[in-house]
C-alpha cells in the first residue's frame, strides 16, 4: 500500500512556487503559427490534490490597458481548472476559491447561476474550458505578453490537462486578451477527439458576477480543434457580441529553453533497515528541486517532495533522508530529480533503487523432506506445503534477513493447543494430516527498538484414506493463479499469442492416490501432461484425482488463456551512449533531441521495447531489444536517427526520432598571423575596421536569433537551408525551422512530395524587406520523365500548394521566397512512361536478389533511392507493396472509394490510387477494425496472400504446407502459403522456415513479384 510521505527532513523551511513534476512535452505548432517562450505557471503544492491548483496574482505590465465588463484590470490568478480571474488588489496566496458542491468538489456551473451569487470569491471570470479538470506528468500552463504597445496580447494556454478521473489529455486551450480594443479570444489550436475535449462537461464563457456574462457553451459539444471565439465588447453596457468564425491567432506559447542545467548522477544509498538516502548532482541555476518517487510495479502517479533552500543553506540541498515508515520493505520504486528556476524546469533520467527487506524478515527458509506448494517470497507470512512421499519427518533451514535477528519455530500442540518450541538441528516428526508450525523473527535494535513478525507454515502429511487432492501443481509457462493450494480448485494461466504449448506437471499428496488428466496428453519421455496446438482463446484442462479404492474424486481446472498477437510497438526504454535525450525519455513520447561535443564523433542507441517479441531497426539495422545497436557515425550539425518498432504482429509499428546534434568545433582565439590590429582577432596587414558589416551567423539545427538586420542562415539535417540576407528585417529575428512528421493531412490533390514538408516560423507576421533564399535537398526518384521539381508553399486558406519554382541543381533546389509558412518540393508536370535505362545500385551488386531488384527498376516497379543506394534488406509497408503490386499488373480504370478505411487520410496522396485499384481489384483488404494501416509494416504472411490473389491462387484455409513451421502459419494464410509455394512464387528461410509473422523486406517483396509475373507467362 502506497503510504502518505512523513518526509524525514527539515529542508521544507520556505515555500515556492510549485507545479505539476512532468516533463514538458512540447505541443505542436499550429498552422502557420509563431512560437514564444512563456512563463511558467506555478500552482499551490497540495491543494486537493494539485486537481484544483490555484497561482499567485500575476501583475499585467503596468501600462497595459485593458478594461473587463468596463473596468481597468492590473493582475490575475490562474487557475489549473481552464479559466482565470481578472482583478485589482487581489490577495497575495494561492485562494482560487471557485464553487463546490456539497461533498466538497470543485466543478462547472452556468453562468446563469452563478452571476447573482454574491459571495463568489473571484467575480471576474475568463473561462475558455471551465471544468474539474487535474493537472498530469505531462501537463503544464504558461503564459506571456507579446506584441508592442498599444497591441499587445496577454496569452494563457492549458496544454495536456484532464478532466478528473478520465484516461484521456484535453490538448491545447488558450486564452487572449487583447489591449486597448478589450477583445477575448478563445482558441484550441490541438484538441483531443471525443466528446469531453469537445466541451461536453465544461463551461465555456466570461462573467463579472453581478454586472452580467456571455456564455458560449455549458455542458455541450460545441468545440473543436482549430476553433476560436471572441468576445468584443459592444457599448457602454457592457454587453459582448460574440463570433465564433474568426481565424485562429496563431500563436503558440512553449518552454524556455533557458531553464536549470538537467540534474543527474542519480544514487540511492540504504542507510540501513531503517532509512534511505537519495542524492543527485547539483543543477548550477536551479532554485529547488522536486524528488519524484512511484512503486515501480503500480499504476499510480508521482507523490513528491520539494527540497528547498534552508535559512542555514549555503545551495540547495542535493540529498534526501527518507525513513521506512515512508516506503514499504522490500519494494521498487522509480524516481528522478526535477530542476526549478523562474524561467522554467528540467528533470532527470528516471532511476530505480529497492528498498531494504524488513528487520524482521526471513530472507531464505529451505526444506528438506517436504516442499512448498510456491517459491518462498519472505513477505508472504501463510505458507503451506505438503511432505515427500512415505516421509514421516522433515528439517528446516531457516535464514534471518539481518544477522542479529533471532529465529524460533513453535509447532502447534492439537491436545494441549498451544504451541510448542521444536528445535531446527534434528528432523522434525510428522503425524498424519496437518501440521501446524509457528516461526517468530524478532531483532532489537541500537535504540532498544523491537522489530517482530510472524510466520505460519503448515505441512501436510497425506494418509490412506483421507479425500483426494493434489499435492503440488506447477505449469511450464505463464504464472499460476492463484498460488496453489490443495483445497483450491480453479486456477488461470496465461500464455502470450507466440507460445503454442504448456507443460503440466502435478503430484498428488497420498502415494495411494491417482491422477487423470483431460484436455492434455501424457508424455512418457517427461513423465508430465501436455496441452498442445493450443488456439487463441480459453482452453479448459481438468485434473481429476482418485482416491486408492476409486470411490472418492476430487477436480481441479486449469482455464488456459492464450492470448491473441501483441499490437504493442511502444518503447519503454531509450538511451544514448553519449549525450541525454531532451525531453527525458518517456513512453508516448516519440521525438527527442540531443547536443554532444565536436570530440563525439560516433555514438549508439539501445532502445528498449515494452514487448518483448517485438523487433527494434535503429536506421534500418536490426537491433535486439535493450542492446546497443552498431555505431552511429556523426557529422557537424544535425543528425536524425530514425528507430522503428514493429509489434509481434508484424504490422503495427511506432517511429521514434531523436536528433543529435553535434557542435562546431571551437574556433581558436586571436587572428591572423600578421595581423597588426590593436583590437583582439584582427585581420592581417594592419586589422579590420569597426565599420564591417557583422560576420554572418550560422546554425544547424534549424534555430536562428539575429539582430535587426543581420545576415545568417540555419540548417536542419542537410535537408533545408534558410538564408536571411542583410537588411532583410527591421527588428529582431527569432526563426524556427520545423520537420512534420506528418503531412497526409496536406496531400489531397494527388500530390507527389519530393522532400519533406517543413514548417518555417518567425517571430513576426510582416513579410520581409529583402527576399529569403531557400534550398532543399530532394529525392530525384519521386521525379517521373516529364516532371520537374519544384518548391510549393502551402495556402492555408485555401488549402492548396502555391508553385514557388526553383533553380535546380542536381539533388537540390534554391528559391527566394519574402514570406515564410509550409514550404516543400512536389513533383510536377506530367510523367511519362517508365523508362529503360539499366539500374545500378551500389548495396546490390551480390546480393541473393540483385538480378530481379535491377529488372523490376527498369519495369518501373519499384525506385531506388537519391544516395545510390536501393535498400533491400529494409523493411516494406503496406502502402510501399500496394504501390510495386500495382505498377507490376498495371492496375488501371476508375479508383474505389478508400472512405471504408477508417484511417484513410493516413493514406498517402502517392499510394492512394495503387491502393485504391488493389482493393477494386480485390488484392489487398483492410483488418476488422476498419483499419488499412498504411505505415505498417508488411508480414511475410500478409505478403503471401496478397501474391496470390493477384496471381488467382489463393487456395484454402485447410491447406497444409510443408514448412517447418507450418503450425505458426495462420489459417488465414495457410493456403495462400502453399499456393505461392508451389508456384514456385515463394521460398523459406534458414531451416525450411517459413517465418510468417517476421517482416518482409524490400528484396523479398520484389523477388515475390517478380517470381510470380514469371508464372503467368
């Protein structure tokens, strides 16, 4: 049982600023929007619960001039639950005194209630999602003031909090208050699916009680993502019109990336059986700390503790006592260290340490002449066994946890009922039946403090004619449950979806008794039962055990569950050999940065899956689970490493992205070697002058800060260069250049992108003075004969790609452009039939498929890629093989409708007609769940059956084949294994293994094709 904190520890002298401990994750930016850092918001440490947290008054600028139902407002609190309060000389503490119900709770009301209620403590009211909602280890609220006087904005954003009690995030809420016109708006730039991120409990509105409100919604589904609402006062009365067809404001509020160095050197030191020690490196710049601490095993949030600066303190403390009757014995628990200073907060990795066995704990308990129906576990004191065969004695070994404890074992006397003391150093008799034992640990500690536990054993000892039962129970694999005991009679075992087969293995407790077993077979060679070829589902074995003279029986059940094939392609681990991940490595969690020195040249990645059958590709290369992979060579600048996790079921997959960034190397001090100058790094011949332009400054990774009127330019992963001419701007520069991850949502017009799309951001709306020059690097195989690449931006409004055009320079392309938005290159113009030029591909040449890989090229198949290089032991998505299959039968006429696919917008525009014409044409399906699953990549299973449907030879369920691994073929593609097999169209792997749940490759997929375009001549 999780225990509350009785915190060991006199640091807790000051109170600050506190919130929620996760690490940030950063949202997304919305459409062709600007990012600020912001403010933290900081909330009041357990205010029920930190679900209704509270801030302190946050001041206005003192010029900021903006009036609230027709009064000026200088400062507001914030509150956790979606809204905030607008006043003058409000109190200096954490009170957001919103109305609760009589049990206590804080929640939504209609402002219709609540604008005569007098005694509201907080009548000023923006609400842009009024509701109880809770704050998450993901969640955080910030705000900021942008623009120039007389215009600007206050902006507050809620990003990741959650309704009380509910599974799922909300998204991203702001709301802004516009000086001088006293304009709200309410904005949800990422929003969640589902009613209650629609607004379905919230309040949604703003009210000065007893002047009056304007409500927009009050528990209905009124919202969605990219919707905004204003409030625009109308006259002196202070009415607000309202309209809810406005533009997004497109901004986005994001952490400082100024906040406290990341703590690390994690340690937890046992004290002894009655403390423990957590201590960590300093943080330079932080302000506080927060421990963060959780059982390992359970599925309960952190509880924290917040380590300040003491009155006596020269730093903050970097250690924390924590005594035993804060943590349970003998338990694991996850922690980290979270950074604070005023501009933000930075945690630690997250690290793990087991707490001492208890003082009086056993630590071993052996038996010779008997054993226990279950492993010993020293925190289970009820223990039962049962005595080896025709034994009428045992012996006990038993070992303290501490050496200084003293242990007794007391056997319980039927007749006179007490128990008696037994001594451990002779064999300890048995009678028939049950026998009962007590065994005491008891240590006393320095300070005379007694520690005590109790232990009770019963060991039975079977007689002739007493009932039937079993002895003992085991299963091969999987866990029995519960844990056995004779008089228990059902039992469960699990198996995951890749075992077919379970061992049972059974004793029964009397020489004289006999055991039968339905639902599995006996086998001589290990003299134990067998459940075989077991199906997905709930399989029933029942034991049945008789008695000598066969006239008394007793059952027991053993329901069998294997499970169906794991979807589960998350990670749970992810760690670099040089350099930390930003954020911290955290499940759901799938792009990470990473800065390391000039001197780190190469590095690896060990990536841990949550499922052990899935497999792991850290830039293609196959890696085992929780091992490093092969050395990843790094350059200057960014590099993107690119792991795929495909789950058991060798469809679905999850991509992660972590991108290094390695330093310059540190430029060397002074000039040149005749320079003459009088100032330091002057030029030779006599040094510069002070009136030289500024040396253009030169990033990579995609971030750029220049003065007014600076020259720069900024690079993300060689794939895109921005460059900012001089006197291009007339204030500060702050760009950004973003990578989306996903653009499918901005192909809808059977666009062919020949680079990714990337999002170029500044801190300005005005359009440049001087035009910006952009280059691309593109993949020249997404350009048909007859087309030419191109750079596009995207028109938010209408929703179209705008042609830019572009100089072109073998895989490159530089256009100017004085805006900036969605920038990518498309394929343009007509395409012509494919071509006939032969091949060549520098990773082929031997390779087992290089003839049939260098004739589908020519075919037009199937494309290499712009290195060189044609990548055959990568793996292959659906959407990639509906693709080859389609060019390979030439699939033509009208397209079908792809709408049945519940995620059919994932389906790229360059996909999107081959899947089409396979599906018309009855090649490829979707899965049960409506689902087509693009990105996945494809089994060699899947692989087969669609091979043979486009080759008309599916064949049967029934069909057997004559593989190895025959058995691990499912029904579902048996026959079309065997079809395709016989064919000649497909052949095994190592062993005569069929492998069908293992991922195809690209090589594989091609020689597939190929093989069976050779069958129908």
């Amino acid at each position: 049982m999780w225990k509350r904190w009785k915190i060991a520890c006199s640091l807790l002298l000051t109170l600050l600023l506190a919130l929620n401990m996760a690490q940030l994750a950063a949202a997304e930016p919305t459409p062709g929007g600007n990012s600020v850092a912001g403010h933290l918001i900081a909330f009041e440490e357990g205010f029920n619960d930190l679900d209704d947290g509270c801030s302190k008054p946050i001041p206005l600028p003192e010029d900021f001039n903006f009036l609230f139902f027709g009064k000026k407002q200088t400062e507001f609190k914030v509150s956790s639950n979606g809204l905030l309060y607008l006043g003058a000389g409000m109190a200096n503490d954490y009170s957001c005194l919103m109305y609760k119900n009589g049990n206590g709770d804080y929640y939504n009301r209609a402002f219709s209630d609540l604008a005569d209620v007098s005694d509201f403590a907080n009548p000023n009211i923006v609400a842009p999602f009024w509701d109880d909602l809770e704050l998450t280890e993901s969640s955080f609220v910030y705000y900021q003031v942008v623009g120039e006087k007389p215009n600007r904005r206050l902006i507050v954003q809620w990003t990741d909090i959650k309704p009380l009690g509910a599974d799922a995030l909300l998204g991203t809420f702001q709301a802004i208050l516009q000086e001088g016109t006293n304009q709200i708006q309410f904005q949800y730039p990422n929003l969640a699916d589902g009613e209650l991120a629609s607004g379905s409990e919230a309040t949604i509105g703003i009210m000065s009680s007893n002047i009056g409100f304007t409500q927009y919604g009050y528990n209905e589904v009124k919202l969605s993502a990219g919707k905004a609402i204003r409030f625009t006062p109308k006259d002196a009365n202070n009415d607000y019109a309202l309209d809810d067809t406005v533009p997004l404001d497109n901004v986005l509020v994001i952490p400082s990336e100024e906040g406290p160095q990341k703590p690390g050197g994690l340690l937890a030191t046992p004290d002894s059986y009655k403390s423990l020690t957590l201590s960590w490196a300093a943080s330079p710049d932080a302000n506080y700390y927060k421990v963060m601490l959780k059982p390992r095993n359970e599925n309960s949030g952190w509880d924290s503790i917040r380590i300040t600066k003491g009155e006596e303190d020269a730093d903050v403390p970097t250690s924390i006592q924590l005594t035993m009757d804060d943590l349970d014995y003998g338990a694991t628990y996850d922690w980290k260290v979270v950074a604070f200073n005023e501009l933000g907060y930075t945690s630690s990795e997250i690290g793990q340490f087991t707490t001492a066995p208890g003082p009086a704990w056993l630590s071993r308990l052996d038996l010779t002449g008997a054993q226990l129906h279950h492993a010993f576990d020293p925190k289970l004191t009820e223990l039962e066994g049962v005595s080896d065969l025709n034994a009428d004695s045992f012996s006990i070994s038993l070992t303290p946890a501490y050496p200084d404890a003293q242990v007794s074992i007391e056997r319980w006397n039927e007749e006179d009922e007490n128990f008696e003391t037994v001594h451990t150093d002779k064999p300890i008799s048995l009678v028939d039946g049950f026998n009962a034992f007590r065994i005491v640990v008891q240590l006393e500690s320095d300070d005379e403090e007694s520690y005590y536990q109790e232990y009770r054993l019963r060991i039975l000892k079977p007689t002739l004619d007493e009932e039937p039962r079993l002895g003992n129970l085991h299963v091969s694999l999987g866990t029995l449950t519960p844990v056995f005991h004779p008089n228990q009679d059902t039992y469960y075992a699990n198996l995951d979806f890749s075992e077919h087969d379970i061992e049972i293995k059974s004793v029964a407790a009397n020489v004289y008794q006999t055991i039968s077993v339905t639902g599995a077979t006996y086998d001589e060679q290990t003299q134990s039962y067998w459940a075989r070829d077991l199906p997905v589902g709930r399989t029933e074995v029942t034991l049945n055990v008789r008695s000598k003279d066969q006239d008394h029986n007793s059952s027991y059940t053993i329901y069998v569950n294997r499970g169906p094939v794991s979807t589960d392609a998350d990670l749970s681990g992810l760690t670099l050999s040089q350099g930390s991940l930003s954020p911290s490595f955290a499940v759901g969690t799938h792009d990470y940065t990473s800065t390391v020195d000039y001197d780190v040249a190469r590095l690896t990645v060990t990536p841990t899956a949550a499922n052990g059958y899935a497999t792991i590709a850290v830039n293609g290369q196959r890696v085992g689970n929780s091992q490093a992979g092969q050395e990843i060579a790094l350059h200057v600048g960014t590099n993107e490493i690119t792991i795929v996790v495909t789950a058991q079921d060798g469809q679905t997959t999850q991509t992660y992205n972590v991108l290094v960034n390695r330093k310059n190397q540190e430029s060397q001090p002074g000039g040149g070697d005749t320079g003459g100058g009088d100032k330091p790094g002057g030029g030779g011949n006599g040094g510069g002058s002070d009136k030289t332009s500024p040396k253009p400054v030169s990033t990579t990774d995609g971030k750029l800060t220049l003065a007014a009127g600076a020259a720069g330019d900024t690079r993300l992963s060689d794939e895109i260069v921005v460059s900012i001419p001089e006197g291009a701007t007339g204030q500060e520069l702050k760009l950004t250049v973003q990578k989306l991850q996903d653009a499918s949502n901005l192909l809808n017009h059977g666009e062919v992108l020949a680079s990714p799309v990337f999002e170029l951001l500044k801190n300005f709306t005005e359009n440049f003075k001087k035009p910006v020059t952009l280059t691309f690097k593109f993949d020249a195989s997404k350009i048909q004969k007859g087309q030419h690449a191109a750079i596009f931006y995207y028109d938010e409004s209408k929703q179209v790609w705008v042609e830019v055009g572009g100089q072109v320079s073998g895989s490159t392309i530089t256009a100017q452009v004085d805006h900036f938005t969605k920038f990518a290159v498309l394929a343009t113009g007509q395409a012509s039939e494919a071509g006939t030029d032969e091949p060549s591909y520098a990773d082929i040449a031997g390779h087992w498929a290089q003839e049939q890989i260098k004739q589908a090229v020519k075919n037009g198949i199937v494309k290499g890629y712009t290195d060189g290089t044609f990548k055959p032991n990568a793996t292959i998505t659906r959407a990639e093989f509906a693709v080859m299959l389609a060019n390979a039968l030439k699939l033509d006429g009208e397209d079908t409708s792809l709408s049945s696919f519940k995620d059919e917008s994932k389906i790229a525009a360059w996909a999107k007609t081959a899947v089409a014409r396979s599906v018309k044409a009855g090649i490829i399906t979707g899965y049960d769940d409506k689902s087509f699953r693009p990105a996945a990549n494809i089994s060699r299973a899947e692989l087969a059956v669609m091979i043979a449907r486009a080759n008309g030879s599916a064949g049967t369920s029934a069909t057997e084949t004559s593989f190895a691994d025959d058995a691990k073929i499912p029904a579902w593609a048996k026959g079309a294994v065997a079809a395709v097999h016989a064919a000649g169209i497909v052949k095994g792997r190592e062993g005569n293994k069929f492998d069908p749940t293992a991922t195809a490759t690209r090589a594989e997929a091609v020689v597939m094709i190929m093989n069976m375009l050779q069958s129908k001549k």
